[in-house]
C-alpha cells in the first residue's frame, strides 16, 4: 500500500504530512491525494496485465507491503488516464473495457470497431525516445556528397583525407522494440476472444480483434526530441498479434506466481530475462519495493 510520497528533492513524507506541508513541497493538496489513489492498487482477487508485464515480483510486493511513491513520476501515467476517462462509449466505440478470465483481469483504454473489425487501442504518455524505439527510428552517418556526387573529404584535422559525414535519422521496422507493448495488448486481444467476463457484457466475442494500437502521446517537443526524428505531438504505433498459445503461456507463468502468492504461497522469483528489469535498472532506479525485495537476498542486480 502507499504510505508516503516522495518530494522533487527526494525527501520522504507521509501522506498526511506531505498534504499539510503541500505548499513547501510543491504540489497541491488536490494533486497528492490524488496522486495517491491513483498509484494505489487494491488486490481484486487476480493479477492485472500491467503486473505481469516486467516484474511479477515488484506487483506482488506492491500488493503486500507499504511503500511510498515518487510524486513527479505519476504525472505521466495521470496524464495518460486522464485522457481516456473522457472517451464515452458511442457507435463503435467502447472505452474502459473490462477483460478477464480466471487467472487475470484487466482494463482497455478504448475498442473502436472498423468495417466489422476490432482495433484495440492503449494510451501512453511518453518522452521522444520511446517513440523512438517504438517506431525503429535510429541515426547512421551518411557521407556528404559535393554538387558533382563525389564524397566530400575532410581537409584538415587529425582525420584529415577521411570521407566527411553527417548523422541522419532512419526508419527501420527491424529495428523497432514494442515488447512490452506488445506484452499488455495482446492480453488484452487474447482476453478479449477467450475470456469468460467482459464488461459491457454486449461486447461479448462479438468481433475478432485485428489491429492493436499504441497511442503514443509526446510531452517533449523541440529540438531533443526532433534530434529522435520525432517531429509530430502523437504516434500510432501498430503492435504485433502474438498467437493465443504464447500468450497463454506468458499469462500462466506469470499471474500464478503472483495470485499464488496472494494465497499464501511464496515470493515469485526475479525475472530470468535481463531486459524485463531493464538490465537492473528498473531495480536499482525505478522499483520503490527494492528493499524489500532486497531483502530476499536472491537479487544480484541490487
Ligand atoms: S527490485 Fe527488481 S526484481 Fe525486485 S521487485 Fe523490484 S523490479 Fe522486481
């Protein structure tokens, strides 16, 4: 549970404290409150898609254990949600779907069905480097040619008699990292088409989900980001459809281990792939259960 919020200069507070000093910490009363229960989770009886994504483990944890947030990194993930609350259900349109089955249940942000098609659509509020990843966007030196097409050398220098270039961004689909991604819709698509519970229930297997769409929403503009090759304020980034096999494959070794261990059972593991704690960096710098898990003692990026 959350039991305190952390201020820009790092400083811990508990949550009654932090909204009477609300002022000195630079946030509105409103803002921590509601920040709090926006980053608070309640156990619903089965894990959520988002908390298998990475680290069964840190979801698990969050359940189970009090812990404070860091109040300038919910902004992001408020502005997201903020945006999908205002879409309403209309022809064709459905917001805030309600999937499950018996290991897991979930939330999409919007279903719009096209031509008798279902396109699934998620909402993230990102810098302009995940855009980058997501899109394959990727910078090469490329040599500058002179009027005639010859390439240019370099005329002085210790690289002197080198041919001179120029970094330019390139797109590049093979290049593109949408995992986690990728992860959270197809969930949401499998749940959707073999699931036993959605809610509006008149939505119930009546469309074969073809498109999964990540709305990537910009909160960097200007020159760092245009530096990414990005240049526009909103991507819609295609994600692939996995088969139902894996991803029933992914949901029961990673829901179980936590909807066991909400049971009674144990701790699950640390993740066996590098890349879904970020190489350790989502242990060392962005987990704010790491002491607990540290205290299992088994985590070698901590
Ligand atoms: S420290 Fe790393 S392994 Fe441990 S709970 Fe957090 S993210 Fe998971």
């Amino acid at each position: 549970m959350i039991n305190g919020v952390i201020d820009r200069q790092g400083k811990e507070w508990k949550i009654e404290q932090a909204i009477e000093n609300s002022v000195e910490i630079g946030f509105p009363k409103s803002f921590i409150r509601a920040a709090v229960r926006f980053g608070q989770r309640d156990w619903s009886g089965k894990a959520h898609p988002t908390d298998i994504i990475n680290c069964p483990r840190q979801a698990a944890l969050k359940y189970t254990t009090d812990y404070p947030i860091i109040l300038d990194r919910t902004v992001d993930a408020m502005i997201g949600t903020s945006m999908h609350r205002f879409f309403e259900n209309g022809e064709n349109s459905y917001a805030n779907v309600r999937v499950s089955n018996e290991l897991i249940t979930g939330e999409m942000d919007l279903l719009e069905i096209v031509n008798g098609e279902g396109i699934i659509y998620d909402f993230k509020v990102v810098k302009s480097f995940p855009v980058k990843k997501a899109l394959g966007f990727y910078k090469e030196d490329e040599p500058i040619l002179d009027e005639d097409g010859n390439v240019v050398l370099l005329k002085s220098g210790p690289r002197k008699g080198e041919v001179k270039t120029r970094s330019v961004t390139k797109q590049d689909l093979a290049h593109r990292d949408v995992v986690t991604y990728t992860r959270q819709l197809n969930m949401y698509r499998y749940l959707f088409e073999t699931g036993d519970d959605i809610e509006p229930n008149v939505l119930q297997k009546s469309y074969i989900i073809e498109g999964l769409i990540v709305m990537q929403l910009l909160k960097e503009a200007g020159r760092t980001a245009a530096q990414n090759g990005i240049i526009h304020s909103s991507y819609a980034v295609p994600i692939p459809i996995v088969s139902n096999k894996n991803v029933a494959t992914f949901i029961q070794d990673r829901a179980v281990p936590i909807n066991d261990f909400m049971r009674g059972g144990e701790l699950p593991g640390i993740p066996d792939c590098p890349q879904d704690v970020w190489e350790g960096r989502l242990c060392r710098d962005y987990c704010p259960v790491k002491d607990f898990c540290a205290k299992y003692g088994n985590n070698q990026y901590l």
